[in-house]
C-alpha cells in the first residue's frame, strides 16, 4: 500500500514538473508577460508574426529582436513621482516613434521609464496635421523670443520624415528666423526609421511592368515623405511626373493631393474624380478627363485602411517603399535651436533615454510587445497587436486575391544614430537623403520649395555627440539598423528599377570626362539611399565599330563606374552588392542609323533589385 502511494506522488510530482515545463515553453514562446493584455483571437496571429516574419529583403530582418528575450526592464504604468524638467512633444502617428513611446512609458513619464531614468519629465500627444505642428513648435519659439528660457505653450520637439526636412524647413525657418535666428527647426538625431511601412502602393500590373504607371492617379500628401517614394521611383524608371492639380497627363504618374496621408487612403478608398484638363508633352490637348483616384503613397495605418482594412477598396500591392530606399526616411527629432542650447543636459538625457529604447526593442521581444502596447494607448487607435504586426511588417491578401506587404518599421540604437549621421566613419546618409529628396521637391514645387534649407544649417550633432560620450560603451557596438550585409552570390531576381544614366566618357575609353563627374555623384547619392538594393551596372554601346571591342568597352565602362563608387564608399558599396555586366550593341534602345540614336544606345544603365 505504501509502494502504491509513494508512485501514486511519484506520478503526482512528475506529472507538476512537467506541467512547469510546457508553461514555461509557453512564456518564452508566447512572450506572455503579466498584466500585458491581449486578445485571445489575435495573440496567435501575431506570435506567427515574430516567428515567422520574413523581411522583403533577401536573408535580413533588422526588426525582429536579435536576442529574443534579453533582460530588460520595462517602464510601469504608474506615474513618475520625481521632479524632472518638462518636455512636451507632438508628432504624428508612426510606428517609427516607438523609441520614444517606449523610453516615456506612454503618453507621460512613469515609474521604472527611462526618461525617468535619466532625469526627463516627457507629455506626447497626437497630431497628424503637419501644419498644426509647425504652430505649435511656432508658440514656444514665440515666448522664447522675449528671453524666456523655457516656454509654457505649444511644443518643445516634434519628429517628420527627415527626407521632406529640406523642403519642409525652408519654409519653417523662414518664418522662425523672423524671431531670431537662432530660433530656427534643427535636427538633433533620429527615433528610428521607416523600413516599408511608407509605401507606393498601386495595381499589380505595375508591380509586373514599371512603365503600366504612366497614367495613374495618385492619391497624395504633397512634399511629404511618401511623395518623395514615388518621385524617387518614378526617376528611376525614366517616368515623368505631372504634380499640376488642373491637369492630367496619360504619359505622366499624375497626383492628387490630400491634407494627410490618412486621406489619401480615404481618397483611394471612394474612387474620387475631378474634372482635368488633359496635356501631353506639356500642352493641353483641349480634352477634359474624369481623373480619378487609382492609387495611393501613405504609411501605416493608412496602407491597411486602403488595402485590407474593413472598409477596403483593396486592389493595390507594394510597388516600392522605404524598406528598399533604406536610407531615405529616419525619424528625425526636430526642435528649437535656443531653446535645445538652452537647454542642453535635458536634451542629451532626452536623446540618451530615446536610444538606449532602441536597445530594449531591438533586443528583447518582451519590450517591443511592451512599446507596441504603449504605442496604441498614445496613439488611440488599434490596439498591442496591430502595432506590434506593423513594426515587424506583414504579408496579408486583400479581398481580390492580392498579397500586400504592409508595415516595417526600426527603432534606432545610439550606434545606428552615429553610423546615420556619419559620425562613426564612412557616408553621411542623412545628408544623401537630405539633399536628394530636396531636390526633387524643388524640381517638382520650383513655387513651394524655391530654396533648400542648407543642411549644415538644420543639422546639428552635437547633442547625439555628448550622448556618445555619455554611453559610450553603446557607441562603441556596432551599427546594424543602417547598412545591410549582403550575402556573396546574390543575384538580382526581382527588378524594381531601371534607369538609362548619361556618364560621359572619353572615345572610346572608359575614361570619364570631367562633366561625367556631377552625374557620378547623382548616382552615388541615389544609390546610397536605395541601401537595401541589390545594384547591377550594364555597360552599352552603339554599333559603331567591332562588336567585340564594343563588348570589351562596355565592360570596362561598367567597371568604371563601379570602381568609382567604392572609391567613395566601401561600407556604402561592398563588393557584394554591386554586379557588372557589359552588354556591347546588344540592346539598342533606339535607331543606330541616326546621330541621336547613337547617342541614347551609348549608356550606362542602373538595375534595382533583389
């Protein structure tokens, strides 16, 4: 009787220790933590999400935590009860934020948070109007302008995509300046950066040919960032664009414009038409058209709202985003050069808590679950899952049948804020993008952007510089959020541009001629902000001549051009990123019996892919 009990506890005791394993299995899994509440129906969606998740880019996903569930400890819902400097900041919702969400505990500064940690008292709040951010940041510099050091309304900071700073910050500083000089918008680092979630979205047809996009109607914040993606694109497949809101070009990727980028999503959604006048080549043909809205450029949660959404038009996929322009929108931190100097200890500490953030979220599961949570209480909409999904980035299918990737976002380390900027070496991408996206703007608006706000003007590195020392050994870690590695072997599979570029060589050389040096330069900037892009480089020639000189001209021309590049930048052109091929008089691309069309077959032309 006694053997009998003592299995009878055996099997008892066994049967505990394996009910602990299986939960405990389920805790490192699942990533449950105590009081992070979620819905029972979406937990497994999103849990599929962190295992599953493949990034668009070939053998990278930077989103997912590297460590999985390293140690960290996460900012309390209760509110802080220490006396700290006040900061009050406003910005738009983007999942881009989180580091800042994160480091605050939610919409003000709590208990166990890191602004706490380092001695910042911080209020966050919505606004998705751009202009009501620019009045608000308007007011502070107002009361700062009569010798206060601090101001009690409006806001301190607020953040935009840093690739529309050019010509957002013309016309801010032009106002601000009326104040004071040194009471102009400054960037003083960067939260993180978008990694897909702002995105071209249209019909698969263009996904299938580039050129199908002549004709369309965007639907379109103008001079904002998700504008700048499809400039970028279009440029890049030799399509021109029409921004003229009285006309519409057949021959042109046409826009319409929003107030944000949620309308624009609204837009697409209704099918909305206007009367325009049609033009081609410039000149209004005397027709007028119903244009209407086919397309759309947003961020999320407006490319779910348009695409898989309840309400849905759907019918669009991913065409290109900043997940392949890589290096095209950070999370800039924008705020008031007097009072950042000021006021410098809270901006460093500000700065330091915002990036030691980035560590918790881009080594522990548990923290991002944690910011996504947060970010849907400062946000108001949505909840923990859908905030955590789009960081991570997904692959949904609309109601026709289409597969959407939507989402992607990247909180930044302290590492990845220096190797952006340039400060650890190598290329200032920030500057690329600055001055890139810029120009188009001013291309595309001469009327709106006459000028470009000079980037040593708006760019200040200083605060991110005294972060560096302060934690140095986070400085020291290497930078993985900013250039991706690529894999030796990889072969562009997938082409997302192609463009014809005019790099001037000497006869019958491939030696470049002194103008080709500008062109060269356009190309290095354009690539540098595609980072994520496998790049192919084809040489081409006209048929004068041999054939085979012409084959081995075209290829040394190619190698030239590669060559060219990595002398500026190893880290920005590994070899592995860059292909070449010379294609001789293969691919005439017009009449070789004419001059012009010589001339247009003696190319370099610049491949995108993955």
């Amino acid at each position: 009787m006694a053997q009998v009990s003592r299995v009878r506890v055996g099997a008892l005791v066994l049967g505990v220790l394996l009910l602990l394993f299986f939960v405990g299995q389920y805790v490192v899994t699942h990533n449950w933590v105590p009081g992070l509440k979620t819905t029972a129906s979406s937990v497994p969606e999103a849990d599929r999400n962190l295992r599953d998740y493949k990034s668009d880019a070939p053998k990278v996903d930077n989103r997912r935590p590297a460590a999985g569930n390293a140690n960290v400890s996460l900012p309390s819902s209760e509110p802080t009860d220490k006396d700290l400097p006040q900061m009050r900041i406003k910005f738009w919702a983007w999942n881009a934020h989180m580091t800042i969400i994160y480091a605050n505990g939610g919409l003000t500064t709590t208990r166990g948070s890191l602004m706490e940690k380092y001695g910042v008292g911080l209020t966050l709040e919505r606004q998705d109007t751009t202009d009501q951010l620019r009045d608000e940041l308007f007011k502070c510099a107002q009361e700062l302008s009569g010798g206060r050091k601090d101001c009690s309304s409006g806001i301190h900071m607020t953040t935009l995509m840093g690739d529309q700073l050019g010509a957002q910050l013309a016309g801010w500083n032009e106002q601000f300046r009326k104040l004071g000089e040194d009471l102009i918008i400054e960037n003083i680092g960067f939260g993180g950066r978008s990694d897909g979630e702002d995105a071209f979205l249209a019909p698969p047809a263009v996904k299938l040919d580039p050129q199908a996009a002549r004709g369309l109607m965007v639907a379109a914040a103008p001079r904002e960032g998700d504008q700048n993606i499809v400039f970028f694109w279009a440029d890049q497949n030799d399509i021109p664009i029409n921004v003229d809101q009285r006309t519409y070009d057949p021959n042109a990727i046409n826009f319409r414009d929003a107030a944000n980028y949620t309308q624009a999503s609204e837009l697409y959604n209704s099918k909305a038409c206007e009367k325009r006048a049609e033009v081609k080549n410039g000149v209004r043909t005397g027709k007028t058209v119903d244009a209407c809205v086919d397309s759309v450029t947003t961020w999320t949660p407006a490319d779910v709202t348009a695409t898989v959404g309840e309400n849905a038009r759907g019918g669009l996929v991913r065409i290109f985003s900043s997940h392949q322009n890589s290096s095209q929108m950070p999370n800039s931190v924008l705020g008031i050069k007097r009072w950042n100097k000021l006021n410098s200890q809270t901006v460093v500490n500000f700065l330091a808590a915002m990036t030691e953030a980035g560590d918790h979220l881009r080594t522990s599961n548990v923290a991002l679950r944690k910011g996504a949570e947060l970010s849907a209480q400062v946000y108001k909409e949505a909840d923990t899952n859908f905030w955590f999904k789009y960081y991570l980035g997904d692959k949904e299918m609309d109601k026709e049948g289409n597969e959407v990737e939507l989402g992607g976002s990247l909180a930044f380390t302290l590492a990845d804020n220096l190797k952006y900027w340039g400060l650890s070496g190598g290329t200032d991408y920030f500057r690329d993008s600055y001055e890139l996206f810029g120009g188009y703007m001013h291309k595309y608006y001469p009327n709106e952007v006459p000028t470009i706000e000079p980037y040593d003007q708006i760019a200040n590195k200083t605060y991110i510089r005294a972060v560096a020392k302060l934690r140095k050994e986070a400085a020291e870690r290497e930078a993985t959020g900013v250039v991706r590695q690529f894999e030796k072997g990889e072969e562009i599979t997938s082409e997302s541009a192609r463009a014809s570029w005019k790099i001037e060589f000497e006869t019958g050389q491939a030696t470049f001629t002194p103008a080709a040096l500008q062109t060269l330069e356009e190309l290095r900037r354009v690539l540098s902000v595609a980072q994520n892009e496998l790049v192919r480089i084809e040489g081409h020639t006209d048929n004068v001549g041999n054939p085979s000189f012409n084959q081995d001209l075209s290829e040394r021309r190619a190698q030239a051009v590669r060559n060219w590049l990595q002398d500026q930048s190893r880290s920005t052109f590994p070899d592995n990123r860059l292909q070449v091929r010379g294609l001789g008089q293969n691919q005439p691309v017009a009449d070789n019996s004419t001059p012009a069309g010589r001339a247009r077959n003696r190319r370099v032309e610049i491949v995108l892919g993955r």
